[in-house]
C-alpha cells in the first residue's frame, strides 16, 4: 500500500449521507471512490444468488475471495456494480441484501478477504473511502477523517426517499426498525465495530442541508489536497 498517496475516510452509520457526501467530494476531488459498504453487500447478494449458508464463515470468506465485483463511476452518480460481470446495481440495494451485508460483516473471515480488496483503491491522485471502518482499520493512516451521525429518524427517511426513488417498495415503520438493528450489529460485533476513529472529526447531519455537509468536509483537507 502506499501510503504517500491520500485517503479521506468519511465513516458512519446507515443513512448518515456519506455516500452521497463522499461521492460528490471525491468527484469535486478527482479522487477516487470506495463504496466499502457495497462490497459487503456484493457477498450478501453472491450468497443468494447461490443459496449459500450465510452463517458459514468459512463459505462466505470463500465467496467474498472470488466474487468478481466491478464497480464503473461516472460523475458523482452511483457507480453502477458488475458482480461476475453482471449488474446488480439494484440489487445489491435492497434491504434484503444489507441486512445479509450486515450478517456477513461480523465475520473476522470476511473482514480479511475483503481488507486487501479495500486497500486496492488507494491510488493516485487520492482516495475518498467510505464505511464503517475506514479511519479505524482498513485506512488508520488517512490524512483526514469524518465520523457522520444523523438521527434513526433522519435516516431511515431518506432511506425510504431512496428506496422508493429506486421504485421499491418499503415500509417506513419496517425501515426505523431495520435500521436501529443494523445500528446495533454493527456497533455491537467484536471486530472493526461502527465507532469514530480517535482522530475523526463528528459531524451531525441531521437537518444540514448536504453542500453545507460537503463544505465541511473539504475544510478537513490540507489547502494543498483541495486544489
Ligand atoms: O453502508 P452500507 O449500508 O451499504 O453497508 C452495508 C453493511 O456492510 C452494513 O450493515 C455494515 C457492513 N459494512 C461494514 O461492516 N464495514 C464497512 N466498512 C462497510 C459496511
């Protein structure tokens, strides 16, 4: 890994904005971009794609290892994601596949097959890299951090916006409680739990319009990495 080259990690939980955030940083960058969390849900999808036991360890470890997973940016879009040559944009999305995602998150196996596949997108001129671990494991030595929280609320309704923009069809109340699950297996699994890095700078986004998020998030660079 080189470590000359710049990563900003912009961690949270469910719903915090920092996909969105961290995808028109880096685009406003020209860094790179790391959706880690679509990694994890690229296996939960692998998985049922072949009903595997999503309770093996071993079996999801092997799946996460030759999963074949693409992902072509344009923009600050979405990135569209090829699993084994296949777009499963969509369905990687779904609640199904992040609650998968999440199982499968809390196994150490998993965790370090897909640490190498992570620190690959460190290239040249930068990384912007978003997670739940990003600033406390997978990239202990970015030159920047951001920790973002929103309220459950907050969150599972732009969730729901989300989702229903996709033209899927949720259930806010089933969204709250998804949500607050999630929150809970990840900050609770003993390894890389959801936690701000010691050094990370907390934002709040709850009711902050996001190019106000974006702004503060630039302010953390170096003036020299913002040119
Ligand atoms: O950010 P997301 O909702 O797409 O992430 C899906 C799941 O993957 C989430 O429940 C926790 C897990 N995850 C993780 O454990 N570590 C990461 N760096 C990113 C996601």
């Amino acid at each position: 890994m080189d470590e000359t080259i710049p990563v900003l990690t912009i961690d949270g939980p469910s719903g915090s904005g920092k996909g969105t955030i961290s995808r028109i940083v880096a685009s406003r960058l020209g860094w790179h971009y790391l959706d880690s969390g679509a990694l994890y849900r690229v296996v939960g999808h692998a998985a049922a794609r072949d009903a595997a036991d999503t309770s093996d360890p071993v079996a999801m470890a092997a799946l996460a290892e030759r999963t074949g997973i693409r992902f072509q940016t344009s923009g600050d879009a979405e990135p569209r994601v090829l699993v084994d040559g296949v777009d499963a944009t969509d369905a990687i999305r779904t609640e199904t596949a992040g609650a998968a995602a999440s199982v499968i998150a809390a196994m150490p196996a998993v965790r370090q097959v897909l640490l190498d596949r992570q620190r690959a997108f460190r290239r040249p001129p930068g990384l912007v890299a978003d997670g739940r671990d990003m600033g406390t494991v997978v990239f202990p030595d970015a030159s920047c951090k951001a920790f973002l929280t929103a309220s459950a609320e907050q969150r599972a309704q732009r969730r729901y916006k989300q989702l229903k923009e996709k033209g899927l069809s949720v259930s806010m109340d089933g969204l709250l409680r998804e949500i607050l699950a999630r929150d809970a297996r990840d900050a609770e699994r003993a390894v890389a739990p959801l936690k701000p890095a010691s050094d990370a700078v907390l934002i709040d986004t709850t009711d902050v319009p996001v190019e106000r998020v974006v702004e503060r998030v630039l302010a953390l660079l170096p003036e020299s990495l913002r040119l």
